[in-house]
C-alpha cells in the first residue's frame, strides 16, 4: 500500500475542508468529471466528505471504450448517481454532414466548433441553476493553467468555480489513487497521461509534457476545448 506523507496528508486535510465548505455555502454545486485521474480523487473525497456535492459527466460520444468500463465500475464502487449530458443531436447532424467526421483535424477552428458543441454546449445546460462547479484541473497540467487559482468567479457561468486540487502534483494525485484504491481509467497505464474523446488523445512517451496527447497536432497555446476559457 502507498504510504501517505505529511505533505500530501496536509494537502487532503484542506481538500476536506474545502469540500465541506462548498457543500456547505454553494448548495448546489457539481463536479465535472471526465473520468481522468484527478477527477476520480475528486470523486473518492466527495464521496467520503462531501456527498451533497453532485457529479455530472459530458459524454461526448466519441469517448474511449475504456473510459465507459470506467464510468461502470465508478458506479458500482460508489453508489453515486452521475448525470449524464449529451450533445444536441441535431448540431451533431449537421456538423458531420458539412465537415466530415474527423475535421477536427483540419484546422484549430474546427476542432473548436466540434468540442463546442460535443462539450462546451452541454456543459452549458449542465451547470444551469447552480452556484458553484468543481473541477480537477492542476496548474502543472499546461501552460494554459499555470496560474489557476482554487477559486475564482466564472461570469461567463455566473457561479463560484473551484480547482481543489490546483498546487497538487502529478505524483500526488497518483499516490493518492494507490493508497486508497481508487478506480482509475485502464489508459493511463498504456501511456495516456490526459483522456479526453478517442480520435483526440494519444499515449505520451517519457519527458512529454503531461498533455502532449492532447490534440497533439496544435500547439502548446490553444490546447483547451473551451470548457475553461473565458470569453473575451
């Protein structure tokens, strides 16, 4: 079993109390979670902490097979009810139909449009009415987050928006995994450090940056789907 040091105990002791606050002053506040590796540690501490917080996912319908075995095996393990939100249907339609279904390969502003309607657009409807969302992005993912804070006002969203897990590492969040057991995407043990939709995520070799597989084709600067990018 993964040992748990003073440092990291710290950290989970002021995730804690974080939760509890928010559950507490921002009723009701969700989780988005993708299933990647700090949204289950998220997942794990509300579970035990912080209940009343609710969880709701995008599927995007071009998610990994390995993300939905996930998905089930969160569900049996934590008997949480995650909402699901998907796409609109027709939006989908008709952008495959005039672009194909890859042209998120194609250009930046294309794979844009593409994660704004599989992501950003539902995304939208899933955080309607409430007063504060949870997220497990960490500053050392990118340099598009490098200067996150644990909580900020979304205006875009017009509610409360926080990173508890903003100052941990990537080693932290994998300790915590190992020493309490908790579920975890099979991808990242072939390589995959980021998941997100399946023709959009690749594995990483050793010295990538930790969202190198990531629409690995563009560069550093516009690798955000539009969930976290505020409107100018």
């Amino acid at each position: 079993m993964t040992e748990i040091n003073e440092k990291l105990q710290l950290k989970i002791d002021a995730v804690k109390q974080l939760l509890e606050q928010i559950a507490a002053d921002y009723s009701p506040a969700v989780l988005a979670t993708s299933y990647g590796a700090e949204d289950m540690v998220l997942m794990d501490l509300i579970a035990k902490f912080a209940p009343q917080i609710g969880i709701f996912t995008l599927d995007t319908g071009r998610l990994p097979k390995e993300t939905y075995d996930l998905m089930q095996q969160a569900k049996k393990h934590y008997q949480l009810e995650v909402e699901v939100y998907y796409p609109d249907t027709l939006s989908i339609e008709q952008f495959v139909t005039h672009n194909g279904p890859n042209a998120f390969y194609d250009s930046v502003d294309l794979r844009k449009q593409c994660c704004g309607i599989r992501k950003v657009a539902p995304l939208n409807r899933a955080l309607a009415g409430k007063k504060a969302w949870l997220t497990g992005m960490r500053r050392s993912q990118s340099v598009t987050r490098n200067e996150l804070p644990v909580s900020e006002w979304d205006a875009d969203h017009e509610l409360q928006k926080f990173s508890p897990l903003t100052d941990w590492s990537n080693g932290e969040v994998w300790k915590y995994i190992r020493a309490f057991d908790v579920p975890f995407n099979e991808l990242h043990d072939q390589g995959y450090a980021s998941i997100g939709c399946a023709p959009c995520t690749r594995a990483i070799t050793p010295g990538e940056d930790i969202r190198a597989g990531r629409w690995w084709w563009e560069n550093p600067e516009t690798k955000e789907c539009g969930l976290h990018v505020k409107a100018k």
